[in-house]
C-alpha cells in the first residue's frame, strides 16, 4: 500500500468535467480520511451570537468557517480563519472553535466547517471535506418588538389563543413559531409532547433536537411531531426539507429508503436529492446512477473547486489515490505501476506530440501498434521492466512517459479530468 500524501496539487485544470455517476470506492487512499469531520456542535446561541464546534476524525489540522443566512449562498461566503482555536484548548486534540458574534435575531444560519493541514516547508495547505450545520438565533423582542407571543395581565398567548400550561419561566424562541418555558417546549401554542426545554434546540425552522428526540414542523398538518427512532445528536438538516443521521436519512421529517446514507445529500432545486447509487425526488428513489468509477477508471481527475487536487483512480482496484507535489505524483504513479515486456509495451503508440517517426524513442525498434491490446491496458501505469524500470501512463489509446517528476506533473496537467465537489463524494464515499 503506498503512503499518504498530504499536499494539494496547485495546479487547477481549466476545462470543467461535470461527472453524474458513481463509483465503488470502498478504499480510499487520502489524507482526507484523516481530516474528516467527526463531530459538530453549536453551543450558547443568543439572539446575535453562537460558539460553533468541529472535530475531526483523527488529525488536529487548522480550522475554517464560513456562515450565511441563505443555505445556496453559502458557497459564496468566505472562509474565515480569524478567533478560530484549535487542539487541546478546545478539549480535544482534533477540535476547532470559533464564536460567530453581530448575528441577526430570529434567524437561520447555515455554518461549513472543514479542517486542513499543511505540508512541509512548502507551507502548502490540504483540506479535507466539509460538513454544513444550522441553528436558529434567538428571537430579541428589544430589536423586534413583533411577535405572535403576547403577555397580557400575566398569562401568555399565541395571538389570542391562551397557553393554559405556561409558567413564569416561559421565553420565545422564535418570533412566531417556537418558545418554551420551564416545563415544556411549544410550537405556537402547542405543547411539544416529550420535549426537554433544558435541551431543546432549534436547528432549522423546520428541524429541531432535544437530547433524546428529533421534531420536525410540519407546514402541512401545522404540527410538530417527534421523529421516529432519530438520533438526536446526529441529525443534520441538509435542506428545509431533507436531513440525516448517522443511519437514517428524512424527507419531511418522515425516515426514507434510502441505498446509501453515507453519500446521500440533497440537491439544489427543492424535492431532489441523490447518492452515490439513487436519484430521489419528493423523498422517494427515481432513476438509478450509472457507475461514475466506470467513467472514470483510470483518469487522474482534478478537484476544479478545491484548489485542483488530483486523484489517480485505479482502474481495478476501485480506490483513489491522492497526488500531491511533483515528487509526490511520481512516487505514487510508480507505486501503482504493473510491469510490461517490451515487446508488449511496443504496441501502444507514444502519446508525446513531438515524437513521430518510424523509431520509438524508447530503444524498442520498430512500432508495431496493437489497438486491441492497448485499450486494454487504459488507465494503467506500465513499468518497462527488461529496461530500467521506465514508467508509462497509458490513456485515451496512447501512452506518456513518466520519465521524472516534472513529466508526471506535466501528464497531470494536461490529461487531467476535472471533478466537481458534489460528484467527488461519490468517489470518495462520505458526505
């Protein structure tokens, strides 16, 4: 097995490759493993501050943020760095902390959290994936004064419905959907059956946890009811309509059928959502994925929105390896190599532009081309092993020359396969 690299490739291919498949990748060779978000928690929420939370899986790492009110704008926001604390000052190793102070009132806030980690003296910098939460600000009646809740002569009422069991303890938490008091939560004027106010957290409008239960307001029947077998300190909203846990994934609230909850996720445009096997629409599975890794087998593909870092899918072994510096690239591509006679490496033509001719600059001879044989050798790195251990990455029908460093990072760039993001998890097997 090669060793990890854990530098990001600071090359970033022009040409944009959008790939809808998936793969089954079930290995995967990546720092990114290290740097996964474990854990998250959002604490101490006010009206117009929060403290967020994130661990990753098992290497400290340098945290970043990045937060908007609007959950399709927050691709947009700029990831921060400043007051965030990291490692054992925030009582783990791995952790980050950050406080997000100036927040609006009675609103959502969608948080991205990821961890990265530099590399060397080069100082260069690999993050690992993301992960989004919410919460919900606190409702602050001296910035606006407008509420459904009103106190008249000591006794609380949602519009002029009085709430029979309120106690003095009882406090808004949002405008016009949510409070509590000592004893219960409620949405509007409706008891909360089950619900711990010492726990109770809002973390979208639509979702919401206590230490033991899960709730989700449903606009339909106007009722929040308590989700079935929900694990509360997993859950995580993905959409105002979609969420999952560690084990479950939810469309309204209610658990779906879901083929693979570790990549599913949900998809701009409302009712739709995917993962790495399934297309879901309205909560329910449509079409089926067709298999990205066979799409992709073999390519070196590029990260076009994460600084350009390179993948070397194998064509076989269903894993991804990652690329790193020049040096790095190489070592790996030889790693993954298979050896090959010369009389078999001969009848792949050579790929490099400036060499034609009857000769081949390898010192086999004549060239006696087999296009049989060399589609079936695409994706693969060929070791010349009667030579001196030449490599080859052979793709698209011909091969290239792996001759030093610069020549791998040179294949790269020019061969490589851009990616998005989003059909990257499929890949790489988490979301």
């Amino acid at each position: 097995m090669s060793k990890k690299i854990f530098l990001v490739l600071s090359v970033l291919i022009a040409a944009q490759f959008s790939v809808s498949d998936y793969a089954v990748a079930q290995d995967i060779l990546t720092p990114a493993d290290e740097m996964i978000i474990a854990k998250t928690e959002v604490s101490e929420i006010t009206s117009n501050s929060a403290k967020i939370y994130w661990q990753s899986t098992s290497f400290p790492g340098n945290g970043e943020y990045r937060y908007s009110k609007v959950e399709s704008k927050l691709s947009e926001s700029a990831w921060q760095t400043d007051g965030v604390i990291n490692g054992e000052a925030t009582g783990s190793t791995f952790g980050s902390m950050a406080s997000l102070n100036n927040l609006d009132a009675d609103f959502t806030y969608y948080v991205e959290v990821r961890k990265g980690r530099n590399y060397g003296a080069s100082g260069g910098l690999y993050y690992g994936p993301s992960k989004m939460i919410s919460f919900v600000t606190l409702y602050d009646r001296n910035k606006d004064p407008y509420t459904c809740y009103k106190n008249r002569d000591g006794k609380w009422y949602y519009d002029d419905r009085p709430i029979a069991v309120a106690d003095a303890g009882f406090k808004v938490l949002q405008s016009c959907y949510y409070a509590k008091d000592n004893s219960n939560v409620y949405f509007k004027d409706q008891e909360i059956k089950g619900a711990d106010p010492n726990s109770f957290k809002l973390l979208t409008l639509n979702y919401s946890v206590d230490e033991n239960n899960c709730y989700y307001n449903d606009y339909h029947s106007d009722k929040t009811y308590t989700m079935s077998n929900c694990q509360s300190d997993s859950l995580r909203p993905l959409s105002e309509i979609y969420a999952k846990d560690k084990v479950t994934a939810y469309y309204l609230g209610k658990k779906m059928d879901v083929k693979d909850i570790a990549t599913f996720r949900a998809k701009s445009g409302g009712d739709y959502a995917e993962d790495k096997y399934t297309y879901y629409n309205n909560g329910a599975m449509t079409d089926k994925k067709t298999y990205i890794y066979e799409r992709v087998k073999g390519r070196i593909v590029i990260k076009t929105e994460d600084n350009g870092a390179a993948y070397y899918v194998h064509p076989r072994m269903n894993k991804i390896f990652y690329l790193g510096r020049p040096d790095d690239a190489f070592k790996i591509m030889r790693e993954q190599s298979v050896g090959i006679t010369n009389i078999d490496l001969q009848k792949i033509p050579i790929g490099l532009g400036n060499l034609t001719g009857s000769e081949s600059p390898d010192g086999l001879g004549k060239l006696a081309y087999d296009s049989k044989f060399t589609k079936k050798q695409n994706g693969k790195i060929l070791l010349q092993v009667q030579n001196k251990g030449e490599a080859w990455y052979v793709i698209n029908g011909k091969r290239y020359f792996l001759g030093r460093p610069a020549d791998a990072f040179s294949v790269m760039r020019n061969l490589g396969l851009g990616i998005s993001n989003n059909d990257f998890v499929d890949l790489q097997g988490y979301y």
